[in-house]
C-alpha cells in the first residue's frame, strides 16, 4: 500500500490485482470508461480492439488480472477507488510496439504509462500529479530504471477523453522531460527513476 497526504483525508494507492476487480468495475463504470475500453486499447492490436465489444475488452482485461499481470494502479479517497494509471513494461502494451509516432527511441529497456483514468467528480483536483508520482515508484520498486509517457500537447484545453494519456504540463511538474517528438501534438517524455 502507498499513501500520499495530498488532502485530508490521505489518498491510497494499490496495484490492480484480481482481488481488487470490483473496485476497478466501480472505477470504470458499467461501460469501461471511455467507450467501453476497460483499458484494453494499447493491450491489442487495432484490429482486435476495433473488433472487440464492452463486454470483450471487459473479459480481456479480467483474464489479463486473472494470469498475475499488474496493468496498473488504483487510487481510492478512503474506500473509494476514484483514479487509475496504467503503468507496466513497454513491452506490455502490444499497440505501442506498433506504433510509427510513439515507437521505441532508443533499446534501452522501458516503463510505460499509457493511461490515466479520473472520473469526472474527481478531475482538477491534483490527482493525475500524484497518480504519475505513485506510477514512478511502483515501476522503481519493480526495477525499473526509466519511465516514459505519451501525452498530448496542444496549446488548446484538453477534453477529458485526449487527456487520458496524460497532460505534458503536469508530467513536467513529476520529473518528465520531452525526449523526442515524432507529432505536433504527441511528444514522448522520459524520467530516469
């Protein structure tokens, strides 16, 4: 368990286990959060993901838990789960491999963040800050030697939804700093842990 007194009372993080499923069902709501992907997107390939339904990328994601994968973290307010930050190997997220924009810059090996999920009664609240911070440690604490994302950077406000990869003003404020930009809006920020 990790705590962070960000505001009374402390917020709580933990690694996302097969024990703790129905805080991540509760987490992302009956649809899986944005459009039924229950975080599956960067764990298949297009296809298979633009192939797979609510209740598919739900299964998937439970049988990933289920094999002893930690894809991520959970962060609660007390008993409640309200944040979630997908953090693990690179090699982990079978899209990102695949990727032209966000492929590997170096052969160094990696950790990946590829999604940030706050619920909206929680959002502008300093959460996604501290759900990268505890994302840091946890990959540290697992060996990890450095940590990268790929959020979006547009001088317009972001929707929720373009978010979801995380904001490059607030990774900058955790440590990131912009290693290579392939597109105008996604650049790939790297922290040494």
């Amino acid at each position: 368990m990790y705590n962070f007194l960000m505001e009374s009372p402390p917020r709580t993080f933990h690694p996302f286990t097969l024990d703790r499923w129905r805080d991540f069902e509760t987490l992302f709501g009956k649809n899986g959060a944005c459009a039924g992907c229950w975080c599956m997107f960067w764990h298949q390939t297009r296809t298979e993901f633009s192939q797979s339904q609510y209740e598919t990328n739900r299964r998937a994601m439970k049988a990933l838990v289920g094999s002893g994968e930690i894809p991520g973290l959970i962060a609660y307010q007390g008993e409640t789960p309200v944040g979630w930050v997908s953090v693990a190997p690179r090699e982990k997220y079978v899209s990102l491999q695949r990727s032209r924009v966000l492929a590997p810059i170096d052969d160094r090996s990696v950790w990946s963040i590829v999604c940030y999920y706050i619920p909206a009664p929680y959002r502008n609240k300093g959460l996604m800050i501290y759900l990268t911070r505890i994302a840091k440690e946890y990959a540290r604490s697992r060996g990890a030697q450095l940590l990268e994302v790929y959020p979006m950077d547009k001088e317009t406000r972001l929707s929720s939804l373009s978010a979801y990869m995380g904001v490059k003003s607030v990774l900058e404020k955790a440590g990131f700093k912009e290693v290579l930009r392939r597109s105008p809006n996604h650049p790939i920020v790297r922290c040494k842990l």
